[in-house]
C-alpha cells in the first residue's frame, strides 16, 4: 500500500477521511495494481460518509446527521423554485439553470441510496475479483494485455476526476469571484449565488448571512456531487477489471490443450455445467463441477491451462458481470433518461448566457455531463467484447485435435459466450458505446427544439 501515500489524487486528504483508509486497509491482501484504482472512488465515498466495508460501523453520528440536513434542505430550496417556476414567479432562463443542477442532485441522491442499499453485493464483487487477480503465472501476451488495460482505466479515472472536480470547484467558486469583482472593482452592489434556492429569509441582507448561505449552498452541492461521482468511478473500475479477466481468459482459452483421452464413466456434461447456466444469481461454489477423477487424461503439454480450470474462471466471471448489473442496471437506466435533459438545458444555457464565467461555467457543466456517459458505454463496451471475444478463442483452439468430449465442451462455450455479459438499461437495452452515440445526437436535436421554441416565443 507504498503507492497510498503519494497518490496524486489523495494526498490533500491523507490525513482526514479515516473511512477512506479503512476501507483501503481491506484490500491490503490483494495486488497492489488491482487496489489502485479503487482509491478515487473509495476517496470520493468517503467524503460522504459511504464506506463499502464499514456499512454496519457508523463514522461520526454527528456529520452524518449534518450531511442529512444540508441535503435535505438544500433539495427542498431546489423543490420550492420549481414550484416558483410553475406559478410564474420565475421565468424560462431561471428554469433552464435550474433543472440540470436538481437533476444531478436528484442523481447524487439517488446513486448514494443505490451502493448503500448493495453494499454487500458490492463487496462480494471487489472481494471475488480480488481473489481471482493474478500477478503471476501469466504469459507475455496476457501480461500485456493486462498492463494496456490498467493504464488505461488509471488515465481515463485520472482525467475524469480531475476535469469533474476543477468543473465542479469552477462553478461553484466563479458566482463568488465576480461578487468581491462587482463590489470591490466596479462598485456594484450585487451578490450572486452558484445556484438558485428559494430560502425563507434574505440571504442578501448582509454579507455575513450572503456567505453562510453560499456555504450551505456549495457544501451540499459538493457532497451530492462526490457521491455522484464515487459510484461512477466504482462501477467503471469493477467493469473495466472484468473486462481485464475476461481478455486473460481470452488467452487461456485460446491455448487450452485438447484432452486427447478421458475417463469413460465421466460424461462431458459435467465439465459444461457452468457454462449451460445463465447464473441467475446462483452461488457457483457451492457446485463443483470438476470432482471427477481426471487423471487418466493424456495432454499435449502439461503446463498448458486445463479446459475444466478455463470452465470455472468463465462461469464466476460470469456471475460476477450479473451481479454488476443487478447492481447499477437501474441506476444506468435514470443515467441515460437524464443526460440528454441535463447535457440540453447546460447547453442552451452556454448559448443564451448573459455573461462570459456564465457561458463557461455552463459549457464546463456540458462537457461534464458527457463525460460519465462516455466512461459507462466505453467500458460496457469493453465488457460485452471481452466477454464476447471467448468464443473466438474457443473457436481457434485446438478443438479438432481433441476427442469427442472435448469438441462438445468447445461447443457448449461457443454457445454460451454468444451471450456476452453486458450493462444493461433495466435490463433491457445493452448499454454500449452506440447508446453515447445516441445520448449525444439526441442532446443536439433537444437544443435545436429549444432555440426554435424561444424565437417563436419572442416572436409573439
């Protein structure tokens, strides 16, 4: 765990999140490569109080109890301007600046309820990778193909952290920036806030109340957003290292040697049972498929993978991506319901903006946007190719040097592989990089209604 304390993204809060570095105590027993990119979404939990192993133990009643009260009065100011909306009291461009920052407070709520309710599931996940990570006994190939994985998701987490919280720091510090500006450069009275609550008191009416508001304001949003955050960076690295195990099976199963004799009493079927099921949730250990006597069977090479070892990986893998998706599918769903919402109202409001920080803080909230959409269909993609991919290396095997048996085994996994695991939308709809495809043609068209929308309402 040497590589904790100079982790870029951690450093400023080494010494602060206790919750954090519990959590990272956990993972000590396993590759330090395959703890890594844990960090940020453990880090970014944490800063709410979200702990995927300390679920029963919580850290400092009291902060939990202020993180319940701004979030449920921030969002409730957000509730009341809506209603303000409704009744006329505030106008389209309000709207329009208000709906995307209540949809991703909406989505940080809603994301936080998710992992808490899965905590469990959550763990087994990280728990079972964990156990099946490897660091040895690999080949060039494999250890290749593992390293371009890992440094991938180590700069995609990279980038994506720092251009969401410099977004995020951005929009929320500049309404303050061009307030001391107004006041103390141009003489203007004016105080602006980064979002627009409806309070029951003057929050203008000193500077003093003017800050503590802003305060409550940002520290609530801030916490929503890190939980926002912290969820989609757990998923993303929980896809991306089955996506890795996957592509090491790839090659395992590639050159798995032929059984070129086998026990008769021992039906082929028993060494396909794992890939005839689709899981449903099924507990794999508790079914050994593999108890037969194997040793009469003859290999071309002895150090080469063994089919019924290539079998097991497959079928946990398996139910680890089923329980991926048990996990985040719904969550997934409202994702992608709400990004071209919030990609659309971000948008028009970088076009109708009244000033320059307004244009680019709402275009910093665009690209944001799109961001976690991008990650999500790039690394389900992944997933479903990876997965998919086993049945061509079942396919270029050596099966036709192998028995009967052997070829049936082949066959059963072809067939079993043409169902890849996926990230799905409620479980219908695989999520894959032609769904960010659709999300972002859908945002552009939703822009072009707007603009037509607003000239034909200045028209009358």
């Amino acid at each position: 765990m040497r590589w904790l304390k100079s982790h870029p993204v951690i450093t400023s809060t080494f010494t602060g999140h206790l919750t954090f570095y519990h959590t990272m105590e956990h993972l000590k027993d396993f590759a330090s490569e395959f703890s890594k990119p844990f960090a940020i979404c453990f880090d970014l939990l944490a800063k709410s109080n979200i702990s995927i192993y300390n679920e029963n133990k919580i850290r400092g009643k009291l902060r939990v109890f202020a993180l319940v009260v701004f979030y449920v009065t921030f969002y409730f100011s957000l509730v009341v301007s809506f209603k303000k909306v409704l009744t006329g009291e505030l106008g389209f461009y309000e709207l329009a600046n208000l709906l995307p920052i209540f949809i991703v407070a909406t989505q940080g709520a809603m994301k936080g309820t998710v992992i808490v309710s899965n905590l469990s599931k959550a763990k087994i996940i990280i728990d079972d990778l964990g156990s099946m990570w490897r660091t040895t006994g690999l080949t060039k190939t494999q250890l290749m193909k593992k390293g371009v994985m890992l440094k991938r998701l180590n700069l995609c987490n990279a980038v994506f952290y720092w251009m969401n919280i410099i977004g995020t720091w951005q929009y929320i510090l500049v309404p303050l920036f061009e307030t001391l500006f107004r006041n103390f450069v141009l003489g203007q009275d004016k105080l602006l806030f980064p979002f627009i609550c409806s309070l029951p008191y003057d929050a203008k009416r000193n500077w003093m109340v003017y800050l503590g508001t802003y305060f409550w304001e940002s520290y609530s949003m801030l916490h929503l957003i890190y939980m926002y955050l912290g969820v989609e960076f757990l998923m993303i690295t929980l896809c991306s290292h089955l996506a890795t195990e996957f592509e090491l099976l790839r090659e395992e199963m590639l050159h798995a040697k032929p059984i070129l004799e086998h026990t008769e009493n021992t039906s082929y079927k028993d060494y396909i049972g794992a890939t005839l099921s689709c899981s449903n949730n099924e507990d794999v250990d508790a079914i050994d498929y593999f108890e037969e006597d194997i040793t009469n069977e003859i290999r071309a090479d002895e150090h080469g993978p063994r089919i019924q070892e290539v079998i097991k990986r497959h079928q946990k893998l398996i139910m680890l991506s089923e329980l991926l998706d048990d996990i985040f599918n719904r969550m997934i769903f409202f994702n992608l319901l709400f990004a071209t919402i919030t990609i659309c109202f971000f948008g028009f409001v970088a076009k109708i903006a009244r000033d320059p920080p307004e244009m680019a803080n709402n275009f910093v909230g665009v690209v944001a946007s799109m961001i976690p959409i991008f990650n999500l269909c790039y690394y389900a993609e992944l997933l479903s190719g990876a997965s998919a991919g086993v049945a061509d290396s079942a396919y270029h095997n050596l099966w036709y040097e192998g028995d009967t048996r052997y070829q049936k085994i082949i066959i059963f996994i072809i067939v079993r592989s043409q169902q890849p695991c996926c990230l799905t939308s409620m479980r219908y709809a695989q999520v894959t990089l032609n769904t960010f495809t659709t999300v972002r043609i859908l945002s552009i068209k939703n822009v072009c209604h707007e603009k037509d929308l607003i000239s034909e309402f200045k028209k009358t």
